[in-house]
C-alpha cells in the first residue's frame, strides 16, 4: 500500500494537534485543582482564625470552703468575645488518654469569654494512681460556629452546640469569667 507523504503529514500534524490538546487539558485541570486546594485551605483558616486563639489550662489547684478546686485560665487572645463556653475536667491517664466519661459535676459554663484572660473553677476528683488532671473546652465563635479544643491542644469543629455536646439539659445555668483567682479566704466575685 503506497500513502502519499502529504497524507502523512497532514496525520502526524493532526495527531500531534490531538496530543497538544490532551496535554494543555490535562494541566488546566492540575492546575485547577492545585487553585481549588489553595482555596479550600485558605477557607478553613479563615473559618477557624478565632477559635485557634482561644484556649484554656489548668492554672492551679487550690482550696475553698468546699474542698479542692482547679483554677482554670481561659485566654482569648482575638478581638472579639466567644460565647457559651464549656469547660469539662477529664481525668487522663499517664499517657493522657480519658480513663472514664466525664462528669457532669466537673464542668463550668461560661456565658461570655471576652477578649483577654479571665478564670473559673472546677471541682473533680482525680485522685488515684496514674491518674491526672485535664480538661476540654467547648465554644461557640462569633460567626456561630462551634468548636472543641481537647485535652491535648487539639482544636476540631463541632456540628452542635457546646451545650448539646456535653448533653447540658435546658435551661442552663451561665456564669461569668473572673478576672483573677480569689484568695482562698475570699468570696468569688466576677
């Protein structure tokens, strides 16, 4: 079979037009979906700019008229408050895994957590061996989005509310932040 060479010219450019196409193709999508990452990540740390500054910790163990207590610290280090605010004490481990499901008598509900640090108390009892200590925090940021910091710094979103996490029946009862930890012969005022 004899192919004129003007027909395998005109196959090789038509082919290789094809094969240019695939290609410029094949990197616009690579390309739109490298756009579409960068997006999505740049979202998320907009979406959770607020909530990564906001924290809490034990700051101390001290006494009452009622027994032991554990001062906890809550800063807000953005510009603006974050509300319903769940501070749970989880007894941890040795290696900081939860040893049982928390208690209900070792949480503190704060309204409003404005901008700075302030402090509230909880009571649970932690005592025995290879045992310690730790809490988790709930909240709500100023968009309405709802967020669980866990006993190991670890910030993840959460679908409900704080109050629905924790199973807080309704009504509930809302305190308020101290803006220092009382002398332990003084009363607790906010």
């Amino acid at each position: 079979m004899d192919i004129p060479c003007g027909d395998v010219a005109t196959w090789v450019t038509g082919i290789a037009t094809i094969a240019l196409f695939v290609i410029g193709f094949w990197q616009i999508r690579i390309e739109r979906n490298a756009r579409l990452k960068a997006d999505a990540e740049r979202l998320s740390a907009t979406r959770q700019q607020q909530a990564e500054q906001v924290a809490a910790w034990i700051s101390t163990e001290g006494y009452d008229e009622l027994g032991s207590v554990l001062w906890i610290a809550v800063r807000n280090q953005s510009l603006q408050p974050v509300y319903h605010v769940v501070i749970q004490g989880i007894v941890l481990s040795n290696d900081g895994t939860p040893r049982y499901d928390p208690s209900p008598e070792s949480q503190v509900r704060i309204a409003v957590a404005p901008p700075g640090e302030g402090y509230a108390a909880i009571r649970m009892d932690y005592a025995g061996m290879h045992r310690r200590p730790g809490i988790e925090m709930a909240f709500q940021d100023a968009a309405n989005r709802s967020w669980l910091r866990k006993t190991n710094g670890e910030l993840a979103e959460i679908d409900t509310s704080p109050a629905l996490h924790y199973s807080i029946p309704q009504p509930t009862g809302w305190e308020a932040l101290l803006t220092k930890i009382p002398e332990p012969d003084q009363p607790q005022s906010p």
